[in-house]
C-alpha cells in the first residue's frame, strides 16, 4: 500500500521528465544524434505497445492462454513485407507531403476532401474505445497500488483517478504534440521521449518477470512445474487440440493490418520518418522489440493464477505480484511502465488524430465558409494549433467518457481488439489504393463507410452492455429479427464477437471496394492520377497532373499565412533556385510551381486543407487526352525499366554473336593446325619414306648396275634436298613469326636490283615450264627501307606460284615495279585460272593450298605465301590479290618508297 | 533489377512462412510440455525468433549497396 500523493508524485515528476527530453532535443534544433537515429525510430514504433501489451496482455495469457501472441506476431508478418509495403507508403508520402493515413488515402483518390473526413470521422469514433483503455489501465493501476476501489469510473466524478489521469494526459499531449506548428509534422523531441518511454516498458516489464520468475519461484522450471501441478492453470498451456482456430487467425490479420493503419502507428512509422533507410533496421529490430517485452508475459500469467488465485481483474497482476512480494519499489517501477504505455500512446494517437481532425475537417470546413473570412486572415498558426489542442481535449474527453459508460467487467485487450476492427477498415482503401490502378473513390468510400456501418453494428453498439435495450437487441435482434442479431449476423455462430465483427466488415468492405471499382467507368484523369501512386517508382518526380497556373505573389502570402513570412519566401528561393527561376522577378506560376506551393502548404495544414486554399486561387485548364496519355506513359516506369533492359539483353546477345564468331575463327585455327600438323606430316613422310625405300634397295642389292645405282642415289639426294627445304622453311616462318613485326635488317634496299636477281634466278625455272616472264621495270627511284633478301625471296615465291598456276601451254607471266605516289608496287600477273574472291582472304593462310579444290596437289608446302605476308608486313607493307587483265591472278605488293635525300 | 526482385520474392516468401507458421493448423500440432517447458510457448518463441533472425539476414545483407550499386 503506498500513498496517494507519493504516487501522484512520481508519475507527474516521470511525465515532466520525459517533457524535459522532449524539449532539450528540440530546442537543440532536434538536430542532435539521437534524433533522428534508426534506433530512435525503431524504438518509437514500439508506441504499439500500448498498456494494453503492458497490462492487458497478461490479463489475456492468464485467461486464454496464449492467444496475447497473435497482436505481436501480426506486426512481425507485416514487417516482413515492410520493404515492399511500408517502403512504398513512404516514399508516396514523403513525395506528397502527406502528414496522415486520411491524408494519404484522400490523395491516392483525387485529392478528395470526403473521403479524408469519412477517414478522420472513423479513426476518431474508432479510437474512442483503445484509449478508453489506457485512461482505465491507469486508473486500475492506481488503485491497485493505492488499495482503492478496484472499479474507475463508480466513484463520483471529482475522486475518479481516471479523470486526473485523462486531464494529466491532456495537457501532455497538447506539449508534445501541439507546441508548435512543423513542417512535415515532424515531432523530433516527441519521437525521442517516445522512445525512452519504450525503453522503460521493456525494462520495466522485464524486471518483473525476473523478480516473478526467480524471486517468487525459483526459475522457469519451478514455475511451469508447479503451473501444470495445478489443472485448473495447466490447461492454459496443455490446449486440447484445435484450440486456436478462426479467432486467432483473426487476430494476427487484424494486428498486421493495424500496424499500418493506427494513426500512431501511421505518424511513427511514415510521417515522423527521417531517412528511409531507417526501415531497413526496423522491419527487423521492432519485432525483435515485440519478442522481449513479451518473453515474460506468460510466465507473469501462470504466477498470477498460482499465487493470486481469488483476483478477480487479472489485467493489474503486473502491479499485484510485486506487492504480494512486498516489493513497493518494483511495483512502482512497474506502475511507470504502465504508464509510459498508455502516455505514449495517448500522447502520439491523440497528435495523429488532431492533426487529422483539423486537417481533413476542420479547416476545409472553415475555409469553404466564405463569411468567416478566413482566407483573408494574415496569420492562421494560432488558429491551427487551439483547433489541435481542442481536437486532442475532445478526443480524450470522449475517451474518458466512454469508459464510464462501459461496462468494467470487459478485459482490456477486447477494449483495444474493437478499436483494431475499424482502423482494420482503411486497410482495403490503402492497399488497394496503393497497388491497385483501378480502385476508385467512389469504391473507397462504399468500402470504408459499408465496413464502418457493419463495425459499428456489430462491435459498437452491442458493447453498451448495460443498457437495458442494447441487450435485448444483442440477445433478439433489432425488432426480434433473429437473422440481424449483432454477434451472429445472418446466423453465423461459433465465433467470438471480434472475429465476428472482422469477417464481415472487411468481407463487406473489400467486396464494395472491388465491385463498385470495377463497374464504374475511371476518368482519364482519375486513371492518370492513380498511376501516380501504383506505378511510380519514385513519386517525387511523377508528373504533374493538374494543369495549374497562378500568380506567384498569390501563393507566397497563402503560404505566409500558415508559415510565416520568412520561412515561406526561403522555401520558395530554394525551389526556384533549383528550377533555374529568379525568385525576384517570377511573376506566373506553372503547374509544378503551384503544386509546390500546394505541398508545401499541405505539409503544415494537410493535403486536403491545402487542395481548398490553392484551390481558390489559380485557374484550372481542363486536362488534354495526350497529356492523361502522356502521364501514363512516364509513369510507367516499368516499361521504360523493361526497355533498358531489353537493351542490356541486346547488347549481351551482339556480345554473345562476337564470342560466336571468335570461337568460330578458333576453331577453325585449330582446323588449320591440323592440317598444318597433316601437312607436315606428310611432307616429311614422302621424302624420308622414299629416301629409305632406295636405301634399303641400294643395301640389298649390292649387284646393282652403275647406271641405275647412281640414279637411286640422285633420288636420295633429291629427296633430302626437299626435305632441306621444307624444314627450312618451317623454321624461317616461325622465326619471322617470333621476330614479329621488326625487320631483321633495315638498308636502304633497290627495288629494281631485286626484280632483276629475282628474275634472274627464277628465269631457268620459266623457261624449264615453257612459261614466258615479262619483266617490267619504270623508270624513277623505287628504293625502300628493308631486307633485300627477304624481299627477293618474296619475289621468287610469288613467281613461283605463278609458274605453278600457268597453263602448260601458252603461260604467260608478268613481273612489274611501279611506282603510286608515296609508296612503291610490285605485282606478279599470271594468266591461270584466277583465285575465286572468296578464297583471296584465305590464300595467305598457312598451309592453305588451294590446289586442293582445284582436284590436283600441287608440289610446295603451303607456306609461301605465308610467309610472303609476314616479311611484307614486317616492311611495313601489304599484300593482296586481284584479278589480273585477260583471266589469272595479280599479285600485288605495296612498300613506302624510302625518302632518299637528293643528291645535291 | 533482377537484384531487386529477387530481395522482394523473398520478403514475401519469409511472410508466407511465417503467416503458416504462425497460425493454425500448424500452431495446435504443438501442446503438453517438453522438458517441463510448455511446448506451445517453446515453439512460438522460436519459430518467431527464427523468422525475426532471417528478416534481419535479408535486410542486412542486401541494405548495404552491392558493387555497381548505387547507394539509397
């Protein structure tokens, strides 16, 4: 038992601490490390963690066992799709200056100021009951710890601790959330507390599990022994089977589907963002958070059915087992965890749901009345903040109000489970809107309004219990309709209320989003708007839609109003300055422009707000079929994506096809090795195998004549000759080969003098075949830097082949020097057959005989030309054939003509 | 691109796996004690730390900006 004023005491001193760290780090310019940090931003999502987690889910485990789980693992699940889902509500919302989940879902259908009220309407009636919950849970904790009445809300009013505590939480909330007005809604000193408020309810939990584990029982083992002792306690976790079955499928698809769509959570998660980064570390260390506070809520459970058995409210044994224990400290400490839940979640709900409030209603509703004159008033940010403060007073007043009029018998996690059904409802909307191009306002609006009727139908009204007429109507159905009784609609029985409640407002709320969608007739601009919001990748630079211009002036002192003079015009200078605007003499504002100024304006007084004000001002042009067409075409940033990549596989495959043709070209290398390897092969073989063949003929027959003795051996000379000549070669090709492009030896060389001992020495050959050599040499310096004989030798092979070209009768060759500007030719003319031009690029590879294809072998090796090619090329020269005049092949060789300095 | 689809298909696949892990039928295979600890209360923990464990694998890995890459 302890006193109330101490009590009193240290909960205020706890609160104006936290406001204390609030006010510090925003006062640093909320600049500092901590705000700001990813762990900051995880931390501050554990706002989920409501008194609900703190005291309501122990109450459950202590009844139901272990279906407290399913609001923690729905999140988990939820997080897992963070970097698609989340990620995406992100980047739309940073793009869109969004500062609400109304605000965001009134923006993906056409900037609609109804459907943002309907939202706000719905988020505002359908949050009454969670904090409700929290005014209670503090109100119990207090009494438990005080040894008061045990009931809040059956004292007259003046000694209601609920009341106290709601007016204490007002106040706070008004000093974080609504000190002053900030751009983006950012509330870096709130996130900050928030966080050490998370940091406590982890703590705070957890030092009671370790006080109840190992302080009043020795150890887990000790605990869960001695719970299965008991049967009327071990049933809680020796479940018969199929114990969990609908309702807790419900639950984790109702949690998922709350930690997007809870204002608070919305506000934490989206709008108090400050790097997107930050996601990555919390789609993994919030669940992570959510495992831990819970580590310890069971076992708290089953030692509060053991050592507690007469308690009739076990949402408060976090508080009670500390006292069983005489731990007045830890039942303090554990009291502040309770409290830091439900403060927190007061505090950020009520700042998300004013803001919505005066956003989405208030001020549209107030500037649509002309006679108040609004749009005329010079500064409207007092105005906004007491229409936030009053927002958050009534919220918390209904709050207060409604949990006197509930029934106190109902748990607190049933209380929160109601709220979690009707923010459930903007989840179709929001997903929907999100990745679905075809939902469409007038869907939104049939979805959400049918699955809010349906909520409010079967959760709301049935959970007046204590009104006499409420439940007749549970029990008998409105006018004793039995087919519309509110926790078995249409005769659906079997599940609990909740449950109940979820399947049909959202089967309800889906189907009239999807039908009402589909057979209605979308706008090109409502199509074109919509894919703003599914296929853009990065929102920010999406196109501009609505056709707007208006008077620059106009927009600055609208946006003056509501940001002050200063802040307004620097805004403006940086925009301007990155659009290459001179912020002095633009006068007429384009469409990007106004839209600028609509967001900047939406970021301190909403989307919708912002929508009417600019509204009034600028001149709308109605929107051109190649406009909507264009838009959807830029937006369509997949199709560019595939485009790139189509290109990407372009360039892969002419790659792949120059991969193709190198393999190609090796392997016909290695062909030609072959061959090569064939060739040589061969030509070595002949030669020795006839070499030998005589030897041994010579060596068995000593009685041989003189006459044929002395041929045998001419042959065997013959033979080794050419065998000389072929390995020669083989090893001049590969020496020219190694010595690569240097010539051996550079002189000055006489083209001529080569010509004629080329001729000469070929001459005997020419005549021997009875094929006639023209010689013909120009007059003039042709003098080249190079290898005289190397290029002699060229020379004879190339009129060698000539020779072995030209038909048997009537040859005729033609050995020429002339010289081509700057450069000196010689060409060979034969009159044979001609080489086919498919094969003059061939002709110089080694080995390349084209007598094959011509049906006869020709004698030679195949080398020739060859090596013709290389020593041509070593000179710096080329070489390549044509056709020569009257049939046959040309040959032809071009040198630079070396400059010779003239004699003087 | 490619990099990116493939890190989303799996976000979604560690969502499937929890959403069947987590749920019935699977959950009410899962009853008595083991060791004296309850067996429901093993199994959740653990199948919840496990998913938690791969979410953080995925997500830290791929956070950082791969080569070629630029960074968010």
């Amino acid at each position: 038992m302890m006193s109330q004023p101490l009590i009193l005491g240290v909960g205020i001193a706890y609160l104006l601490l936290l406001f204390a760290i609030a006010w510090l780090v925003e006062r640093r310019g909320g600049i500092g490390k901590l705000s700001g940090s990813s762990l900051v931003y995880t931390l501050s999502l554990a706002v989920y963690c409501s008194s609900w987690t703190f005291n309501g889910g122990v109450g459950r485990a202590a009844l139901n066992g272990f279906d407290f789980l399913p609001i923690y693992l729905g999140p988990t699940l939820a997080f897992c799709l963070g970097p698609i889902v989340i990620r995406r509500m992100l980047r739309i919302s940073k793009a869109n200056q969004i500062t609400s989940i109304a605000d965001l879902i009134g923006a993906r259908f056409g900037r609609s100021g109804g459907i943002a009220a309907l939202v706000t309407v719905i988020a505002v009636v359908g949050l009454v009951p969670y904090i409700a919950l929290q005014l209670r849970s503090i109100a119990q904790g207090y009494a438990t710890l005080t040894a008061t009445s045990p009931a809040p809300g059956s004292q007259p009013l003046p000694y209601d601790s609920a009341l106290w505590a709601a007016a204490i939480l007002t106040v706070f909330a008004m000093l974080f959330g609504s000190r002053s007005i900030h751009p983006g809604e950012h509330h870096p000193g709130m996130m900050v507390a928030i966080a050490a408020e998370s940091i406590l309810k982890l703590l705070s939990l957890t030092v009671i599990g370790v006080f109840v584990v190992y302080g009043l029982f020795h150890g887990f083992g000790d605990l869960f022994g001695r719970a299965a002792a008991v049967p009327d306690v071990a049933q809680v976790f020796a479940q018969p089977p199929d114990r969990y079955g609908f309702s807790w499928i419900a639950m984790t698809v109702l949690a998922m589907l709350a930690t997007l769509c809870l204002p608070r959570q919305f506000q934490v998660t989206v709008v108090e963002n400050v790097d997107e980064r930050h996601l990555d570390r919390a789609i993994w260390q919030f669940p992570l958070y959510l495992l831990l506070i819970n580590l310890f809520v069971l076992p708290i459970a089953l030692a509060g059915r053991l050592l507690l058995p007469g308690n009739d409210n076990p949402d408060n044994m976090v508080l009670a087992l500390p006292l069983l224990g005489h731990q007045p400290v830890l039942a303090l400490v554990a009291f502040l965890g309770g409290v830091s839940a439900a403060a927190s979640m007061v505090v950020v709900e009520t700042t998300a749901l004013s803001i919505m409030v005066c956003n989405d209603v208030v001020m549209p509703a107030l500037l649509r009345i002309r006679s108040l004159g609004l749009s005329e008033r010079s500064d409207l940010t007092r105005l906004l903040l007491w229409i936030r403060r009053g927002a958050m007073a009534v919220v918390i007043a209904l709050g207060y109000l409604y949990m006197r009029h509930d029934s106190s018998e109902v748990a607190l996690v049933s209380i929160g489970l109601m709220s979690f059904v009707a923010v459930a409802q903007f989840a179709p909307a929001l997903l929907g809107g999100l990745f679905w191009r075809g939902a469409t306002k007038a869907g939104a609006i049939a979805g959400i309004s049918l699955g809010f009727t349906v909520w409010c139908y079967t959760l709301l009204i049935p959970s007046f219990t204590h009104e006499r007429l409420v439940a007749q109507f549970i029990i008998d159905g409105p006018l004793g309709i039995g087919l519309l009784r509110p926790y078995a609609l249409f005769g659906l029985t079997g599940l609990d209320p909740v449950t109940h409640s979820a399947f049909w407002s959202l089967l309800v709320n889906v189907g009239a989003l999807l039908v009402v969608s589909m057979l209605e007739q979308q706008r090109p601009v409502d199509r074109a708007h919509a894919a703003l919001f599914v296929d853009a990748d990065n929102p920010a630079d999406a196109a501009q839609i609505w056709r707007r211009t208006a008077l620059i002036p106009d927009l600055n002192s609208l946006a003056s109003r509501f940001l002050g003079r200063a802040r307004t015009q620097a805004a403006f200078a940086s925009w301007a300055r990155g659009r290459g605007l001179d912020p002095a003499t633009a006068v007429r504002a384009d469409a990007e422009t106004v839209l600028f100024y609509e967001r900047l304006l939406g970021s301190v007084i909403g989307a919708a707000s912002a929508r009417v004000l600019v509204g009034a001002i600028v001149e709308e042009e109605p929107l051109g079929v190649e406009e909507v067409m264009r838009i959807l075409d830029e937006t369509s940033r997949v199709i560019e994506a595939n485009q790139r990549l189509e290109d990407k596989s372009r360039a892969l495959e002419a790659a792949s096809a120059e991969l193709k043709r190198a393999n190609a070209r090796l392997t016909e290398l290695d062909r030609l090795k072959d061959d090569f390897v064939a060739t040589v092969n061969h030509e070595l073989r002949t030669p020795l195998a006839s070499i030998r063949a005589f030897s041994e003929i010579l060596r068995d027959h000593p009685r041989l004549g003189d006459a044929e003795r002395l041929e045998f051996l001419a042959i065997i000379i013959a033979e080794s000759e050419r065998l000389t000549r072929l390995i020669g070669q083989l090893l001049h090709l590969s020496k020219i080969e190694a010595s690569g492009t240097i010539p051996a030896q550079s002189a000055l060389v006489d083209l001529a003098a080569v010509v004629r001992e080329s001729s000469a020495a070929m001459r005997q050959v020419f005549a021997g075949a009875d094929v006639s050599l023209d010689v013909d040499i120009a007059d003039g310096e042709a003098r080249v830097m190079g290898d005289h004989d190397r290029l002699v030798q060229v020379l004879i092979n190339l009129l060698g082949n000539a020779v072995k070209f030209s038909p048997r009768q009537g040859g005729r060759a033609e050995l020429s020097l002339r010289r081509r500007g700057d450069e000196v030719e010689l060409a060979v003319a034969d009159n044979g057959p001609g080489i086919p031009p498919a094969d003059r690029a061939v002709v110089f590879d080694r080995f390349r005989q084209l007598g094959d294809s011509m049906g006869e072998r020709p004698e030679g090796v195949g080398l020739g030309l060859a090596i013709s090619q290389k020593i041509v090329e070593q000179h710096g020269g080329r070489i390549w054939v044509e056709d020569a005049e009257g049939g046959g092949a040309v040959f032809k060789i071009r040198l630079a003509a070396a400059r010779v300095p003239e004699p003087a | 691109m490619l990099r990116r689809t493939a890190r989303r298909d799996r976000f979604i696949g560690l969502f499937v796996i929890g959403a069947i892990l987590f749920n019935p039928p699977i959950l009410n295979l899962f009853g008595g004690t083991v060791f004296g600890w309850p067996t429901l209360f093993v199994y959740l923990f653990g199948a919840w730390a496990l998913i938690i464990l791969a979410v953080a694998l995925l997500s830290e890995k791929s956070s950082r900006p791969g080569p070629g890459e630029k960074a968010p």
